[in-house]
C-alpha cells in the first residue's frame, strides 16, 4: 500500500477511534445539553472518519462513492452538532434557539440533495485518478462550495461563542483556548487540497475534533466544567480539587477576595477560613467577617457548592460567593420587627386588657347609683369598652397569626363545637341578632387549631357589624364533602359588591364604610390560610353576604388525641374573673387601683 494512501486512512481512522475512546468520558460533563451536544459531535465525527476511510480503501467506484457519501453527510450532521455544544457550553439553550425548525428543515434537504448527487451531481462528480496515488476523485460542485461555505459560518459562530465565554470567565482558559484553535487548523487542508500535491480535496477536520475532545475529556476535564459553570454568571466562583485546595477561580473571585491572586495550589482555608468554614453547610458570612477589609457598610454573602463527580465519585467542587446583602438586611429587620411584634403582643395581652377589666369593673360599680340619664351614658361607655376589649382580642389573634406564620402546628378541631360555643358568646354581645346553626349531626372535624375561635369570631361579629338590618339574622351552615368541609356564614346585611369581593380580605379593609378594626378579615384570610384552606365571599339570597370558608377535613378517630390548651390564652394565666367581653386572660389591678367591684 502507498504510504502515503497508508497515512491518508491512518489519519482518519486514528480520529473516528480517539472520537468513540472519548465517548465514555462525555458521561462525567454534568450538564445534561452539554453532555448531548459533545457526544454528538464526537458521533458524527466518528462515522464521517470511518466513512472516508472507506472511500479511501474500497476497491470500485459504487463502494468508494457510498463511503464517501456517509462521511459526507455526517460532515453535515458535525456542523449542527458542533453548533448545538457551544450554544449548550456558552449558556445559549439550543433547544430554544430561533428558528430551529427551519433550520432543521435546511439539514433535510440538504443532506436529500447529497444522498441523490449520483442523479443530478450538483455536489461533485468522480473520476479514477492516479495522483498521488490510486484513488477515486472527487470533484467538487458548486453545491458544495455553497454548503461548505454555510458550515464554516455555523462553524464560526461557535468558535466566537466559545471564545467569548473563555475571555470573559475569568478562569485561566488559555489551554482550552489552544485546543479549540488546534480544532479550526485542519480547515487549511480542507481549503488547499486541490492544490497541494500530497492532499486530496477532502475535509480534514476531524482530526482536530479528536485532538480537542481527547485534550478536553482527559486532560482539562474539570476545567472545561469549572469554565462553563463561572461563566455562567458573574458571580464570584472558586474551584476546588477533593481536597477543597483551590485550582481556578473568576475574575469576580479575585476583586472580591484579593487574597485568591497566587492562591492556586493552596488550601481554601489558609486562603480564606471564613468561606472554608461554610463548605460543607453553607452560610452567609460580611467581607469583614472573612477578613477582607473594605470602606463603608459590611456586605453579606452567600456561600454554596456545587460538587463536580466522575460517576459517583466526587472529584471537586464550585464554591460560588453571592451577594445577599438586601435579604440579609431585610432579614436582620424582620428580626427587629418580630421582637417588636412581641412586645406589643405582651403590651395587649397584659397591660391594656387589665387596664380596661379595672376600668369596666369600676364603671360596673356605678349601675343603679345614678339617674337613669347617667345610666344610658353608663351603657354605652361600657360598650365601647368591650368593643375596646373585643379589640384586643382581634389584635392579639392577628400579631399571634403573624408570628406563626410558616410554623403552623395543625391538629383535628370539632368545627361544630367551636361554632356552637362562638355562637353562644355573639348572643350575649349582640342580644338584639338572630343566630342559627345549620349542620348535620356527627360533622367532620377540620384541620386547625385554636385560631379557629378568631375565624368564627371575626366572621360573625362582621356579619352583626356591618348589617343595616333592623334585626340582623346571621345564619351559620357547615357542609361536609370529600376532602373538607365548607362553613358559610350569611347575614341579611347590604351585601359586599362584586368589585369588592375579593379586596374586602386585603390588609387594612374596614368593609362598607363601617368603623371596624381594619384587620379582622385579613386575619380570617391569615389564619385560613395557615390552616391549609381558602375564604371567599358570595352574594346571599335574597339579600346580604355570604362568607364561605373551606377547611381540609381531619381524621375523625385523631380528634381528642393531643389535645393542647387554646392558642389564645397564655400558659399560667387563669380566665378572667369578671367574664368582659369573652377575655381568656385574667385581669388584674395593683393596690392602689382598689378593688374592681364592691
């Protein structure tokens, strides 16, 4: 054999067998277009080398035009395939690429026009040659320019977003960089083979598809992911090996952590211990904390990981630093506003409840010692005193409701029960309402808790409050389906208009015109909420609202199980002696105050 055919087929086949050698390697890129891409590329290479060797060994012209022809097309299927890995590597997702059915539409039918060339040989035609050695010629048609010259733009493309990323990242990408400029020098053969003597006018890429893939899959391995995933962002990023020593890191690393610049080599720790403390469970750390010092208010950031694994066999890891100055902050104000929320739950659970129980046990000293001018005054005094109380309760409720908020500890509560003791306490308020109860015996207990009392409450108390009905009639029903059971609450007040019905639940909401406290249904809307279930509002026939509420139905044979005290009143304060307004807290004086009744 020729020597020089000999190295024409060795070149090739070395390439189509570096291509598949590589192909279990592909596995370990953890990016899963990424990885589709490359082993595409590496496919397709693989069978376009196997099929000019072929063409170059095959001993008639029908086998050398078909061998030809299959590494003709999958030439074709690299381009895309080549695309479709730098689209991936650089961030760009292929599979949402612009015009991508037309672009697959144009692969179709050129690889059509390749497969019937022996018809109408607008690729190439052949013709046995002898120079430089015994081989079937091929000479290319117009076509062929065409499509070659649309391959090296697609081509380019890719070259310009790879090169891009390695510019930009930061990481040392100057070996990659390298490899992928090894990749394009094959394209001078391809150019000039017509014109060299020793060449054939062939493509001769794939060698440097292989070079590039042996050099990236088993020699720069890690650095090929280390690249991709901190020029995925601009965020600050530092790769470590196993034994968490740095090996890379971006230029945002660096501007941030100037302590990084000559680090390579050296452990993360004596580099920074603050972030090599929080490798393994994360954690927010300030610049000054970590020991870089820098002008004006501390900044807080975020350290998380991301593992790099062969298998199953880990083989470094991404430390990425994030910025969360603004949620730290926000979050060191909820802290505040939280310790704030509990002072003023202690304000009213204590100090303005009893402040008002001593206030209404003297006024209640005054019944029958004064005329009866006085005692209508007297009345409505006491009045708004227990609405003062009623108040506090509401308040109480919707800072406990606040403060719960995520942590809800749910258990099985007999709705009925709830509203018939609800029920009881209304009528005393509200003597001049009529109350009804609607519900079957043996109704399903909800998923809840003690706020049950302050949905009910709220709910019955609005529908008294804001009825402009002569007597308001307020019925409650309660509806067992399936998975939860429905409480309604209708009344034969104005009604809620439809533009209403949905912002009547928002924050600081009175509810038509009426001087309620602003918070109740938002809290109906938070407690329910919490409970795992939904509030709405309908219109009632033939006039008023109905308030709907829907809770998910418990397992009735946990009810009693469990048990805990109400949510509502704190653990060693005893029921108010003086039973004002419904208070679960008992209401105390000092000494001076003197006694609340005599």
């Amino acid at each position: 054999m020729d020597w020089l055919l000999f190295s024409h087929a060795a070149i090739f086949a070395v390439s189509a067998v570096a291509c598949v050698a590589s192909l279990p390697r592909v596995r370990r890129i953890q990016h899963a277009d990424t990885r589709r891409g490359l082993a595409g590329l590496l496919l397709s290479v693989a069978l376009w080398s196997v099929g000019y060797v072929g063409y170059l060994l095959a001993p008639t012209t029908a086998g050398s035009i078909a061998w030809y022809t299959l590494g003709f097309v999958f030439a074709f299927v690299a381009v895309g395939a080549w695309l479709y890995f730098c689209a991936a590597y650089t961030g760009r997702p292929p599979r949402q690429a612009p015009y991508r059915n037309a672009a697959l539409a144009v692969f179709g039918a050129f690889t059509a026009l390749k497969l019937t060339n022996p018809y109408h040989e607008l690729y190439f035609t052949t013709a046995w040659a002898t120079e430089p050695f015994v081989h079937l010629e091929i000479r290319h048609q117009v076509l062929y320019w065409l499509v070659l010259g649309l391959s090296y733009v697609t081509i380019g493309i890719g070259f310009f977003m790879l090169l891009e990323r390695f510019h930009y990242t930061g990481a040392d990408s100057r070996p990659l960089a390298v490899l992928v400029l090894v990749t394009a020098i094959p394209t001078g053969a391809t150019l000039f083979g017509d014109r060299v003597e020793w060449l054939l006018p062939l493509m001769y890429e794939p060698p440097g598809v292989a070079l590039f893939a042996v050099g990236a899959l088993f020699v720069y391995h890690n650095r090929l992911q280390t690249i991709r995933l901190t020029g995925a962002s601009d965020k600050p990023a530092v790769y470590l090996d196993q034994g968490d020593y740095v090996r890379d890191y971006n230029v945002s690393a660096r501007q941030l952590l100037p302590s990084l610049e000559g680090s390579v080599g050296e452990p993360i720790a004596s580099v920074n211990a603050s972030i090599a403390e929080r490798l393994d469970g994360g954690g927010v750390c300030s610049l000054d904390h970590a020991g870089e010092q820098r002008e004006g208010d501390p900044r807080f950031y975020e350290v998380t990981t991301t593992p790099f694994m062969a298998g199953d066999v880990p083989t470094g890891r991404l430390v990425t630093i994030s910025d969360v100055t603004d949620r730290e902050a926000y979050r060191r104000r909820l802290e505040v506003r939280t310790e704030q929320l509990e002072a003023l739950n202690r304000v009213v659970r204590h100090d303005i409840r009893n402040d008002m129980a001593v206030i209404l046990g003297w006024l209640e000293t005054f019944r029958g010692r004064v005329d009866d001018d006085l005692e209508d005054v007297l009345d409505r005094v006491l009045r708004k005193g227990n609405d003062i109380v009623e108040l506090t309760e509401t308040v109480r409720d919707f800072i406990d409701a606040l403060s719960e908020e995520g942590t809800v500890d749910l258990r099985p509560v007999d709705l009925r029960s709830s509203v018939e003791s609800e029920l009881e306490a209304v009528r005393q308020t509200f003597p001049g309402a009529t109350f009804r109860l609607v519900a079957a015996d043996g109704a399903a207990p909800v998923s809840a808790n003690g706020m049950l009392s302050s949905v009910l409450r709220n709910l019955l108390e609005n529908a008294v409050r804001h009825n402009d009905a002569e007597t308001p009639e307020v019925t409650v029903a309660i509806e067992d389906r399936d998975e939860t059971v429905l409480l309604e609450v209708r009344d034969n007040g104005p009604g809620v208009p439809d533009e209403r019905k949905e912002e009547v639940f928002g924050k600081g909401e009175k509810g038509m015109d009426s001087p309620g406290t602003g918070i109740g249904l938002y809290l109906v809307h938070v407690l329910t909420s919490q409970f795992g279930g939904d509030v709405w509002v309908e219109d009632n026939e033939p006039t008023g609202a109905t308030f709907v509420v829907e809770l998910p139905r418990a397992d009735p044979s946990e009810l009693g199980e469990g048990s805990e005290p109400d949510e509502n009143s704190d653990p060693g304060e005893e029921p108010d002696a003086g039973g004002l307004g419904g208070d679960d807290e008992r209401s105390s004086s000092s000494p001076d105050d003197g006694p609340p009744n005599r």
